[in-house]
C-alpha cells in the first residue's frame, strides 16, 4: 500500500492511471448512445 500512495503522489503516474480508470465507462456510454440514437424512430424528426 505505501508503494502504491508513493507512485499515486506523482503527478506523471497518477494522470495516466486516472484516464485508465475513468475512459472505459465513458467509451462504453458513447457506443450505447450512438447505438441508441442511430434509430430514427427514437427522435424523430419534427415537421
């Protein structure tokens, strides 16, 4: 554990493991979305 708060104290390992951390979820939420909203049907077009 004291290795590990060592290593999160710099600033150079701690950006890196932050957007390790943080990219999958929101890569995840972008496809659904874009799947979702590929679908004419779900807001259609107002005439």
């Amino acid at each position: 554990m004291n290795q590990a708060k060592e290593q999160y104290a710099n600033p150079l390992f701690r950006l890196p493991m932050t957007f390790i951390e943080i990219f999958p979820v929101g890569f995840m939420i972008a496809l659904i979305s874009a799947a979702i909203l590929r679908n004419p049907k779900v807001l259609p077009a107002r005439v």
